[in-house]
C-alpha cells in the first residue's frame, strides 16, 4: 500500500481512535484525522522496518490504530497543560 491507501486508513483510523479513546477531546475532527494520519505513518513504516508485520497485512491496521491513540493521548497531556 502506498503512501496514499496509508493516508486514507490514518483518516479512518483517526476517527476511530477519537471514538475509542476515553475522556473528552477538546480537540476539532480536523485535528483528529490529521493526529490519525500521523499515527498511522508512523505506526505503519515503523512497525514494517521493526519487521512486526509486512505491507498489507491486518496487523498494520491495528498498528496505525494503537499509534493514533497513543498521539491522541501524548496530545491531550501536551495541551492540557
């Protein structure tokens, strides 16, 4: 999957991760989906090198949704204070 399909599985995964992730964002759905992306990007390339998983496999979509989260949170402490 190219940089694009990834692209559009972070616009997904950023919606999803908003809706999985406890607590109230303060946050518009813009910055969301681009929280998403980010996760996604990094989650993906960098579970590929770590040599996790491979390029389209279904574990890469668990890896860009856990990545998301994780930026989710790291955003919300980061702006909290």
């Amino acid at each position: 999957m190219g940089i694009i399909g990834t692209i559009f599985i972070g616009l997904i995964v950023g919606l999803l991760a908003r809706f999985l992730k406890p607590g109230d964002d303060n946050m518009g759905w813009i910055m969301t989906i681009v929280l998403g992306i980010c996760g996604s990007v990094a989650a993906t390339y960098g579970g590929q090198a770590l040599g996790i998983y491979h390029a389209g496999e279904g574990a890469g979509f668990f890896g860009a949704l856990v990545g998301a989260i994780v930026l989710l949170v790291i955003f919300g402490f980061i702006k909290k204070n």
